[in-house]
C-alpha cells in the first residue's frame, strides 16, 4: 500500500493503482473519454488530466501509477482550463445538431459540455465533413461525430478480436474506419454492436426500424404481432429510472399493445422450441457420427463471424435457426394457418437486445417465398423511443400476459438471455431424451459467469458430454483451432459473441458499468428458478405444436420450416 493526498486528503492505495481508481476509492470523480475499464489505459485524450505536485505539466490520471507521497489536485483551476479547452475544441468539431441526434441526452461529449460551462464558440474554424456509411442492415457510422477516443477500436481489437475498424491518418485528417474506408457490410464486422455500447456520441449507431414499423401498425392491410426476447425484460426498466435488475415482462405486454399490435408473443417459447431441436440435433449427431463438437446457432454474431472467418468449421454448427426467426417462421406458417390469416398480411416484429439480428433477419436464407420470416427488428433502445413517440408512459402501465398459444415458455427459455443460459437449458432436455428421467439438479453453475471460456463434463447415463461456453467471440479462437487440428474433445459448444451474451447485446441501454450486466443476468436466473417448468421438453404448447403441425423433433418438416443452412462469406464476398 502507499499513500498519496489528493485534493487535500490521505489517500491509502494499493501499489500499481491508478491515479483515476484512487481518487475514484474515495469518491472523487475525474472525467474520461478514452479510459474503459479492465483495458490497459492508454491516456490519448487528456481529459483526466490532473495536477501532480513537482510536475511541469498537467498529469493523465488514467494511466498514471500512484507513488507514496504525492500530492494531487484533481479540480484547480489549472486543471479546469485544461479540461474546459479540450471539451471546447471538440465540440468545435462536432456537428451542431444535438437537437436531432439519436443520443441527445444520452451523450458523454454533451455531459462534458453541460459540466464544464460550455456557453460560446471560441474556435470557430474548419470542421470535418464525411459521409455517413449507412450499408449494413445492422449499423450506421457517422465519422463526422467521431471524437477519435478510441475505445471503438479498443474493444473491436481487444476485446473482440474482430480489428474491423481502426485508426488512420494523422493529425485533423485522422478518422476511425474500416480498412481502405468501404462499407461495414464488406468488412469483417459481425454487427455485434459492443462499439455503439462505448461509443461516447452517435459516431456509431443501430440502424432504425422506428419508421417502417409504425407504417405497418397504421397499416389496416397488415396483421402486426409483436414478440419479445428475454434480455429485454431485465433490462429496459433502467431507461425509465427503475432499480437494476426489475423484471418488467408485464409492463413490455401491455405497452407493446397499445402501441398497436394485435398480438404480444414471447420469443421464450421459441427458446423451448428451439432446445427441442438443438437437443436432438446433438443426440442425432453423438449416436450417429456426425459433425463434433456442434456448435450452437442462436447467435448470428458467431454465425457471421464462422462464416468469414473459418468456414471450414460451418459443418459444425448446428443448423438450427435462432429463436426470433423459428417464432417468426412458425408465425408465418402454423399460426397463419390456424387463424386464417394470410401469412403475406403478417408483419412480424422482434424486440431484440441485439443490432445483428436486424442483419440476420435479412438473410436469404430466412426468406420462404422473397417472405422473410422476421419482417422487422427493434433494439431495446429503440423500443424506448417509439414508446416516447406513442406517449406511452412506461412507469404507469398496469401489468398484461402474453398471447397464447406461442406465448407459453419454461425457465429453460428466459436464460437463454445470458452466457451459458442455451447450454444449460439444452442439457436439461438432452438429458430426458437419452435417459427417460428428469434431471434434478437443474443448475450448472460450472458454467455460469463471465469467464472467457467455461468448461465441464456432464455424466448423462453412460456418455461423458464434454462441453464448453465461449463468452464473447474474442474467446473463441482456441476452441475453433482444436477443432481444426481435430484435437477437440467436447461434443456440445455455446458461442454468444456479445461478452455476457444477450444480455450485454449491442442493441441494450448504454452504460459504463459492469455491475449492471450481472444485475440483469440474476433478473433472468431469478425467472428460471421461480417458473412452473424449468424443462424446455415440459413447455404444453411446444407439445401441441409438434402433435399438430411438426410431427416430432427434426422431422423433415421440421427441417424446412425451423432450420437454415451456412456459406463461405469470404468465398462470396472474393467471387
């Protein structure tokens, strides 16, 4: 431990602290834009400039290692000037447009502003001018609201091993972009959205489907139903000031409905549905020699990632489609059906943690007929702001349920939400399927949590299932490349490419602070272990459902209807 003074008071740090976490120890906040927790600081903004006794110039706290003795002054005046002439100078270059900015209010650069007494142009001069990239169905990239902080960069290349985008240029020329500045739709970017998550303006941001989803409920043609993924009931309640981690399923029903929607199903049920099918896919596979390990597909992050990057591995992948899609597909083919509507009058919309699925849902692959299955996708965030456009007032609304009969699920389905949550729901049914008895312990804490990778091996009768959870698709090197060697000893793999899972999905309310992702994971854990069935296999309306209309688990109608296949992107991409 040593000891430092800063503004006036004694200080006891531990050795290799930063000047920014000590101060932070004792409730004194120091501004940043380019710092992000758990990453090695790299002090290229300056913002957090502090004043060091002894010291000719003003001192980046962030990367700044405490030493005994020091005497630090966080808010002279010395280091206000410092601070306000920095934020001055960027806001100089920044579009004056916060009026009609997708984070108006909701931007570090204003808040700095806001702080500081930012009231006059003081360098007025040339400004930045770039075009907006607007080719991916996922994201838009507006460099001209870029501040060059860099933690884009950072978590694309550190934390998710992608590097689609970077640093280049000098000086007032230097921008943040793809390689050669094409679009992010040619890119290796898998839309996973972690860089709008610590994007500090809208320099990065999700691709709006506001529009065309309201035309559709003012639409008298069309047959708008809604349905809504686990993650975003754990966490849009923090949008409207409620407590982390408050479950407000209730209150996303009945908004959902007054917004328009005919009907309000939940993407759980497809969860079950999906376990169904991922089960016996792996059961099929072990039994049968297929493809090992499989890999799951509830994530189209991974899904784009494995298709660009190592295709030679797509036989691996399940070939499942993810919840949202087989809701949507058995939308637009059993339930049409049963009720008698033309599945071309059907808009379906997703509410999705998640930017990628807007990609996914545009997929090809996902279409019958030029129909998609999935016809729109709305982030959590923007679910908040058409709430704000209807006048709905989150806070005040009385609690509703889901339609039915696809609005039924199991605890299994509400943690797919979270890292690991696929796997352990799959488990619970796989273990019913190949012994014809419930498992009792429900919870694999073995792969629970935030590690990189998790592993274990789970005694199923008389097989040993081998299985591991990749937590981020910046950890999934290591497992691919065992596959490839053929080294591989699992037969079951979860990849979810956002750090957390769903849960912390580039789609989800923009925050800073790690506590709030496992707050929203125990919301989900929290709704598994109070449900009625806890079992995907036990969900009555996915039984009815293969008694009606799909026979049994990866029948051949099953296989048309609930299933997809992969390609080499690079392949076609290069062609």
């Amino acid at each position: 431990m040593v000891q430092l003074t800063i503004n006036g008071i004694k200080v006891n740090a531990e050795e290799g602290m930063t000047i920014l976490d000590a101060a932070k120890s004792v409730g004194i906040s120091i501004p940043t834009l380019c710092h992000l927790k758990n990453l090695e600081p790299t002090g290229a903004c300056r913002i957090c400039a502090v004043e060091v006794d002894g010291m000719k110039g003003l001192t980046p706290s962030c990367a700044y290692p405490v030493q005994d003795g020091i005497v630090v002054e966080t808010n002279s005046p010395r280091v206000r000037k410092a601070r306000k002439t920095i934020v001055e100078l960027l806001v100089e270059n920044h579009p004056q447009d916060c009026l009609i900015c997708v984070r108006n209010k909701n931007c570090e650069l204003q808040d700095l502003s806001e702080q500081y007494g930012i009231r006059e142009h003081r360098f007025v001069g040339e400004t930045r001018c770039h075009a907006i990239d607007i080719s991916s169905a996922s994201m838009e990239r507006d460099p001209a609201k870029c501040i060059l902080c860099g933690r884009c960069v950072r978590v694309c290349h550190e934390v998710q091993n992608i590097g689609a985008i970077d640093f280049t240029n000098r000086g007032f020329t230097s921008i943040v972009t793809t390689p050669y500045n094409k679009g992010l739709n040619v890119s290796d970017c898998i839309l996973c959205g972690q860089c709008i998550l610590v994007c500090p303006t809208a320099a990065l941001r999700e691709k709006s489907n506001i529009k065309a989803v309201a035309n559709a409920l003012y639409d008298r043609k069309k047959y708008c139903i809604v349905q809504i993924a686990p993650a975003v009931r754990a966490s849009i309640g923090e949008e409207y000031n409620m407590p982390l981690g408050t479950d407000v399923t209730g209150l996303l029903v009945t908004g959902l409905r007054r917004l328009g929607f005919k009907k309000v199903f939940d993407t759980n049920f497809a969860a079950d549905l999906t376990i169904m099918e991922e089960a016996s896919e792996l059961i099929h596979r072990v039994q049968n020699g297929g493809a090992l390990p499989m890999f799951t597909s509830c994530c189209p992050g991974w899904v784009k990632y494995v298709e660009m990057n190592r295709p030679e591995v797509l036989d691996h992948v399940s070939s499942c489609k993810s919840p949202h899609e087989m809701e949507g597909a058995v939308l637009k083919t059993y339930y049409a059906k049963k009720m008698g509507i033309d599945p071309s009058d059907m808009f379906v919309v997703s509410i999705m943690p998640c930017t990628v699925k807007k990609y996914e849902s545009e997929r090809p692959e996902l279409k019958e007929d030029i129909m998609p299955d999935v016809d729109a996708v709305l982030t959590t965030r923007e679910l908040v702001r058409f709430f704000k456009i209807a006048g709905i007032d989150f806070n005040d609304l009385p609690q509703d349920q889901f339609d039915n009969p696809l609005g039924e699920s199991t605890g299994a389905a509400a943690i797919f939400g979270t890292s690991g949550g696929v796997m352990e729901a799959a488990l619970r049914t796989a273990y019913f399927k190949l012994t014809g008895k419930e498992l009792e312990n429900l919870e694999f804490e073995e792969i629970r949590g935030m590690e990189g990778v998790k592993e274990a091996s789970i005694p199923i009768g008389d097989l040993t299932v081998n299985i591991a959870v990749v937590n981020g698709i910046g950890n999934v090197k290591p497992i691919l490349d065992q596959v490839q060697a053929g080294t591989s000893k699992h037969h079951f793999v979860e990849v979810m490419a956002c750090p957390g899972g769903c849960i912390n999905g580039g789609g989800q309310p923009i925050h800073q602070k790690p506590e709030k992702v496992m707050k929203r994971v125990k919301v989900l854990y929290q709704i598994d272990s109070t449900a009625k069935s806890r079992r995907s296999h036990e969900n009555e309306s996915v039984k009815t459902l293969y008694k009606e209309f799909f026979g049994e688990p990866n029948s051949h109608k099953a296989h048309e209807i609930l299933h997809t296949e992969y390609f080499d992107k690079k392949k076609l991409l290069r062609s």
